[in-house]
C-alpha cells in the first residue's frame, strides 16, 4: 500500500522512507487502513534547508501578511471543521462532543487568530529605544522551529495547528511540523489548509511542512542541527530529555512539557463545609478526557482526620461508579498501567480500579490510590512518577509539619491548587503551605481544579522542571508563547534608515507600543 505524502518546499511528495507505520482507532484497537511514512534523514535535511530559505524571507515580510495566512487558515480549518473532526475522533477516540466540537476546535480557531493580531500589532516584541544612546532593540525571528506535538490534543495542540505552532509563526519564523503518530491524518488534514492559506496570501511556501515521523537518531539530529533556530516538544519525559541533551549539547534552546502531577491540596475546613461537593468535582477534573491532560489531578494532599476518612471513601466509591473511558492509544494504556504498577510498588494502596478494563479498545480501571505521609517521605520520588491517565494518589499527612515537608520534597509542576473553608478558617494553614508549594508550580490555583487552561494572556503554561524545560516561559498565552521563538536583537548606532521599522522613529502603525527612554508609548520618537 502507497504511504501518505510529505509536505517539503510546498509539495506533497513522496517520503525517502526508512519504513511505515499505521495509526490505530483507540475505542476498537482496529488498525487504520492509511499507511505513513518515517522519514530519513534526507527528508529532514531537505525540510531545513527549505525552511532556512524561507527564514530569509519571512524577515522580509510584512507582520499583516504573516497575520493574513494566520486568519486565512483559520477560515479554511474551520470550513472543514466536521472533517478534520471526524478524523481526529477516529484517530483518538476523544468524543466529538462535547470536547472536539465544542471546546477544542474553538479553541484551536481562537489561538489561530489571537496570534494573527499579535503579529499584526508588533507590541510582543517589546520594542525599546534608548535615544540619547542611540541604541534600539527588539525580539526578532530566531530562525526554523520544529514542532512536537503531543497525542492528547490533536487540533489545539496540533503540530501544524497548535499553540507551539501559532506562536512560531507569528514570531516569524517557518515550521517543521513532526506529526504525532497517533494522529497523522488529522495533521495531514492541517498542513494541507496551511499551504493552501500560504498559496492565498504569498507567504514562502516552506513555511510550513510536515514529515509524520523519523528514527531516534534523525529526532536528535533535527533539533541540534545549525539551521534550527528553537524546538518546542510536548510528550513523554524520556524522550523529551533525549531531545533535549542533543538540542543542549548543539547550543540550540527547546521548550519541553513533560510531566506533572499538579498537586492538590484540600484543607480541612473546605471537606468539613462542603466535602461532597468537592468529591464531585475532584472526580469530574481526575477523570475527564479519561485523565489525559497535562494538568490533571494527579496528587491529592489531606491531613488525616475522620471527615478526611469519609472524604476519601466518597471518591473511591465514584471512581468505582464510572464509566472507564477510552485511553489515546496502546502505548498510552502499556505506559499508565506501568506507572500504577510502580506506584504500588512503592507502597501504595489501591483504593479503586488497578487493572485493566473490560471493552473494546484501550481501557484501564479508574485507579485511586493512597500513601500515608511518612510513606511518601520515605520515598517521594518513586511516589511522585506521573500516571498519566484516569489515576490519581492520595497522600494522608499527620499535620502541618508532614504536609509542608511534602511540599519540599515535590518536583516542578505546571499547576497547584489548594481548597479551604470560604469563611477563612483555614487561611492560617493556607498561609503555612502555600510559601512551601508556590515555587514548585507554574500557576497557582484557589478552589478550582486545575485541568482547564485558558488562552488568555495572563496565562502561564508552565512551571519549573520537569514540567517543563525553562520555567521562564509559557506554551499557552499570547502574545507571551511567541517570546519563546525569538531572539533579542540590538543596533548600536545604526543608521536610521537601516533600522527594523518597529525601531525607526515614526510608529510604523501608530498602535505599536515601544518603550522609548522608560516610558511605553504608542507615540513616534521625540524629535
């Protein structure tokens, strides 16, 4: 059977191949009838001398333009929403509604378009002028970016659609899109709506391109070679470490997610004043999406008590009570019952779930398990392994003490959450922990699951290894995402007509907000 085609230089070609592979429906096991190609080397060394052309180019290009393609794929995406859909349900098992439909596709449209303004607007880029120095700098393209993306947002997410995409974009910078193999189709799907919002608005066609996969070796080699200006990797630890090794070894950043199990800590007045209704919606965030998302609840963090005892029990009899959902592959369902099985081996006990599901596809139990405090001291790193899927650990500390040397002892995550009493009772407890777990997490969350992630500019998608690579940045918020794929560029006395225009003294728009002798203004520089 024919493999799927690349995208190299604007064409859909055939792949100089090393072997193939198929994608699976994940809620029968069935295989998927497209076959898809792993590239070699000379694949992706004909993506990065395209895309270091087109580097040269998008310099060149106007923001508005690199805006328009934005917008214009948009559109077409979105035209073919019920589609490219349909695809990604095939090919994940995530249902189309509510999730696809109503939240991630929306989702994916809104990125699309925030980026588009952003690099129409130019304010990201944070232009500053010194003008008694005569000295001006600003965040400019840092050259090819490769993308990741991961299995558990095929649109948002997406390799050539998502928000590590969209931001390199608009910083202006050209695309390798490295598909994920869970869902090739549906990036098929989006790299052919990028070349076609490329041809409509003139952009180099070699802004984008997509190879589906590649060996170990030609992985690391992309994201070290000279051409590649940044990488941004969302995936597994292990292999996100091995492309981070060689990405540092060549000097080359990459912004990596990896793994986190967004700590929750519940005080005791918020289980005395409504302990019910937060088992609910503990339940609800754990098992969404058969917990598959990077800010699940996979820790939970209680101080022992008898209330505390009836609250864990609640939770296991409705993770007993639900549906199992489908988990996104094979290889997602072998990897979260090795997880589980290490967690036990560590001394944690199954409070619900711990084995495989009954049905078609790749299921696994709704897993609840539990650790006393001193277990967790004891062995905090075994104890703090991602399970990622529908599974969380519950940790039941003696008191303050135990609970703030807990917090110590936890690795960087991207989120964490406390609950407590609304009438204050516990804000002396609150203000205990919170100085131990604020520097462990990325975004600090107050009586709110975390597993939502808004785009909003405020957000941070991020937080301190290994959750992520850098914590200094984020994946999601815009214009913010679009600083990871850029690099910061002075002129020291050039000529003025030699200047970028966002540094020339007219405001090239009259909206471009310019820090110009320490005060932000939208205004030209003083004559």
């Amino acid at each position: 059977m024919t493999a799927q085609p690349v995208l190299i230089r604007g064409q859909w070609r055939a792949a100089q191949a090393t072997g193939t592979f198929q994608a699976e429906n994940p809620a029968t096991g069935a295989t998927l009838p497209e076959v898809y190609p792993v590239s070699s080397w000379a694949d992706c060394d004909e993506a990065l001398t395209a895309a270091a052309a087109a580097s040269v180019e998008l310099r060149r290009t106007p923001p508005a333009r690199i805006g328009a393609f934005l917008r214009k794929m948009a559109d077409r995406i979105e035209a073919r929403a019920a589609a490219i859909i349909e695809r990604a349900h095939i090919e994940t098992g995530l249902p189309k509604s509510p999730r696809l439909t109503d939240a991630e596709m929306p989702r994916t449209l809104g990125q699309l378009r925030q980026a588009a303004a952003a690099a129409e607007d130019g304010s990201w880029a944070l232009p500053t002028i010194d003008v008694k120095g005569g000295i001006r700098s600003y965040l400019a393209p840092l050259g090819p970016v490769c993308v990741f993306g991961p299995n558990n947002f095929p649109l948002a997410f997406n390799s050539c659609s998502g928000g590590d995409f969209v931001a390199a974009i608009a910083a202006g910078n050209p695309v390798i899109g490295k598909a994920n193999s869970s869902h090739p189709g549906t990036t098929q799907m989006m790299a052919e709506t990028a070349l076609e919002a490329l041809q409509e608005t003139g952009l180099p066609l070699a802004t984008v391109q997509l190879i589906y996969r590649t060996g170990h070796a030609d992985g690391e080699r992309l994201v070290s070679d000279p051409r590649v200006g940044a990488t941004g990797y969302t995936g597994s630890r292990g292999a996100g470490l091995k492309l981070k090794e060689a990405a540092d070894r060549a000097g080359k950043p990459i912004y990596l997610e990896l793994s986190s199990v967004n700590p929750v800590v519940v005080l005791p007045g918020a289980i005395a004043e409504r302990g019910d209704k937060l088992a609910e919606e503990f339940t609800g965030s754990c098992l969404m999406g058969t917990g598959q998302f990077c800010t699940n609840p996979g820790m939970v963090i209680l101080l022992a008590s008898e209330a505390t005892e009836a609250f864990v029990t609640n939770v296991a009899n409705r993770f007993n009570a639900a549906a199992c959902g489908v988990l996104l592959s094979k290889s997602v369902a072998k990897s979260l019952a090795s997880s589980i099985d290490g967690l036990k081996a560590a001394g944690a006990a199954v409070l619900a779930g711990g084995g495989p599901a009954e049905g078609t596809g790749y299921r696994y139990r709704n897993t609840l398990l539990r650790v006393s405090g001193q277990q967790f001291l004891a062995n905090p790193h075994a104890l703090q392994n991602e399970a990622f899927g529908n599974c969380s650990l519950f940790v039941v500390v003696k008191d303050a003490s135990e609970a703030a040397a807990l917090l110590d002892h936890l690795e960087g995550n991207l989120t964490g959450c406390v609950y407590s009493d609304t009438t204050g009772k516990d804000d002396a407890l609150y203000d205990q922990l919170v100085p131990h777990l604020r520097p462990k997490v990325g975004r600090l969350l107050n009586d709110k699951m975390p597993t939502g992630v808004a785009v909003s500019p405020a957000m941070n998608h991020g937080g301190p290894f290994p959750a992520t690579g850098h914590p200094g940045f984020t994946a999601v918020g815009i214009p913010a995402a679009l600083r990871r794929f850029a690099m910061l560029e002075c002129f020291d006395a050039v000529r003025p007509h030699r200047l970028p225009a966002a540094l020339q003294n007219n405001n090239p728009s009259g909206c471009l907000w310019r820090l110009i002798d320490g005060v932000w203004t939208q205004g030209d520089v003083p004559a």
